[in-house]
C-alpha cells in the first residue's frame, strides 16, 4: 500500500552522548499485548520485469499483471525472511535487502510467478488449500521440508480467526499472513463475494478484545499511478479492527470487521478477518522420560525470535501426569490432555507459549486415555471403549458426539488426506477404523505375522495414506494395507534397524520420514535411496536441538489446512484489489523506532529508554539486529539507521 511519505521533523548529526554509551546490559520487560515485526518485506503484486531477447529488450509481467496475485506476494514476503536467516527459498536472489530494485526485482518477478504456478493461481487467485499445498512443496523442493510447515485456517461455521491469534504466532516468530473477505448483505445474512491476502508485520493492543490494532504490507498498488517496472516504496498499513456479532451466511459469529458499526448493503461489503496462514519450525511434543509430569517440547530452529532451537519443559497444571499433547494449529497453543494431582483433577487443558498460562478447558471425573485433533479444530479423547468428539468453538468445549467401540484403543493416528482415524485396539489384535464423523469403517484383526507388546503406536505415511504400527515390546516399524474389496489388513514394509526399539510414538514428517522415541530418545530414519532401507536421516536437523531425550512422542504437527465442502463456498476467490479502502500507511524506516510515521528525536529518546531500562514503544525491543542480544551493536544499528534517515 503506497500513499504517503515519511517526514523528519528532527534530523542532524547524532549527540555525542549515544556515542559514548555504557549501559550495562538490561532486561527488556515485553508488554505481551503488542508486538512488531521489523524488516519485513512488502513486494508489489503488479509487476513486470525486463529480460533481453534479441534484438529487442522487452518486459513480461504475471498473469492479469498480478491482479490476483495477492496470496503467493503476501506469501513471498513471508519466504524472504525465511530465505535472510539462511534457508534460501528465494529463487536466484538472496538479499538482506529485498527493497532495492534490479537484479532483485527481475528476480522477486520471476518467484512469484513460479510460486504462483506451485499454488495454482489462475484467474480466480488462489484456493485455500491449493496455497497451502503449494507453499509447502515450494519449501519442500528448495532442501527445507524438513524444517519448516505450513498451517492454514479459515473461518468455518461460526468460527473466525482472532487478532490474538495473530499477535501469538508473530510473537513466537512464525511469519504470518492472513486474509479477509468482502461480505455482501444478502437479506438477513452477509455471504463472503471474494477477498485479499496481506502479510501481518505487528499487532498491538492485542489483549483488548475489542478493538486490536494489526499492522500489515499491502501487496496492491494503484495501477494507473504507481510503476508497474520497478519496486514501490515498503509502506506499513496500520488499523484498527472491530470486534462484531454478525450473522456470517447464516451462522452467527463473533467477528473482527475493518467497520465499527456498518453492517453492509448489497452493493457495499463488510470486511472481515476470515483466514490466516503462517510458517513454523518443526517441533515435537512428548513426555520427559524420568518425569511425566513435565510436558517436553522440542522445537527446531527457524527465524527472529524462534531463530534458535528450543528444549522446553512445561510443569502439570494440576500436578498429575501428562496423558497427551497436541499442537493446535488454529490458534497456536498446545492442547494438554492431564490427569489429576495435587492441584486440580484431570481435564482439558489449553497452554498459551505467549503468556505461559494453562486455561482449563473441561474436567472429568475420569481421566481420558488419550487425545486427538482433527484438522478442523475439533477434539477426540478416548475413555475406555468409548470415544467423545468435542468442538472448541467460541472459547467452549462442546461435545458433539460419541461412537463406543467393542473394545479400548491403546493408540491412534488421524489421516487428514481421508479425515479418517486409524486405531489399534483391543489389546493390540484388532485394528478400528472411523471417520470423524464418528461412523465406523471398519474392525478387522491385525495382519497376521505381527505382534504388539506393550505400548502401541500408529502413525499414518502423508504419502502413501497407509498406517504403520510399533509397540514398545517389538524391534521395528510395520506398514498395516488394508485390501479395498474386503477390508483385510496385511503387512506391508517393515522398518527395521537397530536403533528402532524400546518405541514409545512415532510419526511421519510431510516427506515421509519417520521419527520416533526409541530408547528414550527422539530418532529421525528415511529410505537411503541406495539401499532402499530404511536408516538414521543424513543431515537431519534434529541434533541441533541437543538434548532428544524422550519419554512418550504425543505429537509430530504436519502442514494442514481446514478447507473442505463445508467452509469452500463460491465467494472464496481473490478479488482485483484495486479499488479496496488503503488505510493509514507510512512508508517503513528502520529509524522510526516508535512507529509514528516520523524520524526525529522522539525515536532517538525512545531507543535509548528501550535500551537502557526495557521501557519500549509498544512492539518493540532494544534488539534492533534481531541477533537475540541487547548489546553495543543494536546502538550502532540504530545510530547507522538514524543517521541515514528515510
């Protein structure tokens, strides 16, 4: 979004008493309801970019000249920061500076459209799911799946993504993007008539439900004003959102509209946050092995503040054992499933990485045996013979149904490709398979030849659909296929090596690699393409983390999104952006710490009260190169950015 330019009110050279700064180091106090992103990119959707056939130089520009080309833009934004902490996914271009013009033009030129052909961009723009799907194999293809997934969610029913949400996946370091609709008013309901993607950079005031303020890049320009050959001006779109009970296409739904109170006409939309996408490192959550009341998470590094792999430790909120733990993509918290202790009985719980706080979010008088969700958001927890399918809509666990099988289940894999569930049962000689609508497929023994003992574990391969099954008593992986006429299973592949035993969970990465917890210990195994067995992952990421030690895998996440018939409606196309309301923009500059739109000595003051005492403007913090530390060269980085000015 290009509409105004930045102002220096104030602007000489730098006093002599920054120079000569000696501030001891401080600890900066972050106010966890705002946050900003610097460095960013804000690439221009419209473009043409030169090449040189003989004898004519000429330009070529995107399909519609990048009209609809919003989603791989936003989404590009979110790759060259990905592509400056050193993961190249750029094509034939790596920069720290992605706003100066030729050979990186030509070349960002080039990426969106190839990117654009991995999402399937046409005349329509971008499907929901096309994009995801996409983006990850673009991640993949460039040496990096398995580092890196992709989440996506849209608004379903009369679920809508929340700014907080947002605000928490910035905070953690995940490079987000989202979208919003333009909803038409069609008698007592508003039904979605296209929208746009942009890439979120801050959010403040976050924990004020009402009124949250996001800070976003704008891929649209004007056409009939702006250059369409070379980059326009980085500019950051400040605005406040509104918080609104809408009737959304006949659900009513608790909503975030850029309008306070207009609630829109035929002609003329409401416009609503109903999608987001982000990119974040691979993590695992399990048990800690000499205390199961301590919930582990091991996370590979990624970028800004997540730039360093991460070995955590959560305490029981109740002091009882952890049972299961998932990650929730839709609203990035961890889902813990605990059972009673000294301070609470068994429940439901939800942790917040942002506030590092447990909400409650049911309680049983029974601890469930385990836990599941879907791709959709919603919940299954196992009890004895019995599983329960709950919803989270609206902040309440609502249970919705249940299916009772003939016998317990002692484990459980979800296959997002069939929303179906894959469980063994019975002590280990039956396999169960149900939809999640809770209908059962199938119960059938488990294929002769293979023994469980102890501990089961079920995992589905992304690539093939087929489940695979360890237990803690048995050396080795074993693939289950199931016959399409009879339903009967039979033993597929088996993976066999000798670090595979003792397994207490598996699960498969997008490529089809397996990890485990085999002797205590996170494992990462592949076919090697030469042997076509499978052993230890050459290059595998995961040592980086240092201490794998394991109890329990309870989960491995896996790029997902929730689209399907029921929320894949005809207005989910992307829209020409040309006529869409601007909003207030200020073009971005390192040197405008407090984000006022001006470069004067109010930022100079500001940086040196971040700095010195951890008193910052709302976003923001002293670490001004993003290296993780508060030290003399964030003051040289400010001092060089404000003695440049913009």
């Amino acid at each position: 979004m290009r509409t105004s330019g930045i102002s220096s009110r104030v602007h000489g050279s730098t006093p002599a008493t920054i120079l000569a700064f000696t501030a001891a180091l401080a600890g900066v106090a972050h106010a966890q309801c705002d946050i900003f992103w610097p460095g960013i990119a804000d690439f221009d959707q419209r473009r043409q970019w030169r090449y040189d056939p003989y004898p004519i130089p000429t330009h070529v520009g995107l399909p519609n000249n990048g009209s609809v080309h919003c989603v791989p833009t936003a989404a590009t934004n979110l790759l060259a920061m990905i592509d400056s902490s050193g993961y190249n996914v750029i094509r034939n271009a790596s920069t720290n500076d992605w706003a100066q013009q030729n050979p990186i033009y030509n070349a960002v030129g080039t990426h969106l459209y190839d990117l654009g052909q991995y999402m399937k961009t046409d005349d329509g723009g971008t499907s929901f799911a096309d994009a995801n799907s996409g983006l990850y194999r673009w991640l993949v293809d460039r040496g990096h799946g398995s580092r890196f997934i992709v989440f996506s969610y849209k608004a379903s029913g009369s679920s809508y993504p929340k700014p907080k949400t947002i605000h928490n996946t910035i905070r953690m370091g995940f490079p987000t993007m989202f979208g919003y609709g333009r909803y038409y008013r069609d008698g007592a309901e508003l039904e979605r008539d296209g929208g746009h993607a942009v890439t979120a950079v801050g959010v403040l005031n976050a924990c004020n439900e009402r009124r949250p303020v996001i800070l976003y890049h704008d891929p649209n320009t004007d056409p009939s004003s702006e250059s369409q050959i070379l980059q326009s001006p980085f500019e950051r779109v400040t605005r406040t959102f509104y918080r609104r009970f809408l009737n959304m296409d006949g659900d009513n739904a608790f909503v975030y509209a850029f309008e306070e109170s207009f609630s829109g006409t035929s002609t003329d939309p409401v416009r609503v946050i109903d999608s987001y996408r982000y990119l974040l490192p691979l993590v695992v959550l399990g048990t800690r092995p000499s205390d199961p009341t301590q919930l582990k998470v091991i996370r590979l590094g990624g970028v800004w503040k997540s730039a360093a792999p991460a070995n955590l430790l959560i305490d029981s909120p109740t002091g009882g054992g952890f049972l299961d733990a998932v990650f929730n993509y839709t609203d990035a918290t961890y889902l813990a499933l605990v059972g009673g202790g000294r301070d609470g009985p068994a429940g439901l719980f939800r942790y917040d990485p942002v506030d590092d706080r447990f909400e409650r979010l049911g309680e049983f008088p029974r601890a469930p045996d385990r836990m599941l969700l879907d791709r959709f958001g919603d919940v299954f927890l196992q009890l004895g013979s019995s599983v329960e399918k709950y919803t989270l809509a609206n902040e309440r666990l609502e249970r919705v149904g249940v299916l009772d099988l003939p016998a317990a289940i002692n484990a459980w894999a979800i296959d997002d490709a069939t929303d179906g569930v894959v469980a063994l049962a019975d002590a280990g000689r039956r396999i169960y398979r149900f939809g999640i609508d809770l209908g059962l497929i199938g119960n059938t023994p488990i294929p002769g030849g293979l023994t469980v003992a102890g501990d089961g574990s079920v995992a589905v391969n992304p690539l093939t659909g087929r489940p695979w099954i360890a237990s803690s008593g048995v050396n080795g992986v074993f693939e289950v296929v199931f016959d399409p006429a009879s339903g009967r299973a039979s033993l597929g592949e088996t993976a066999s090596h000798g670090g595979l035993r003792q397994i207490r969970g598996i699960a498969f990465g997008g490529q089809g690699d397996l990890i485990v917890s085999a002797e205590g210990s996170l494992r990462h195994y592949a076919i090697d393409p030469g042997s076509g067995r499978w052993a230890p992952l050459p290059g595998s990421p995961w040592p980086e983390a240092g201490d794998l030690s394991l109890g329990r895998l309870t989960d491995l996440p896996r790029s997902r999104h929730n689209e399907s018939p029921r929320n894949a409606g005809r207005g989910w196309y992307d829209i020409d952006p040309v006529d869409e309301p601007r909003g207030e923009s200020v073009p971005v500059c390192e040197a405008d710490f407090n984000l006022d739109g001006f470069v004067d000595y109010f930022d100079f003051f500001d940086f040196i009260a971040c700095f010195e005492r951890g008193e910052c403007p709302a976003g923001r913090d002293a670490d001004l190169n993003l290296d993780g530390f508060l030290d003399f060269f964030d003051v040289d980085a400010f001092i060089d950015a404000f003695e440049r000015g913009c």
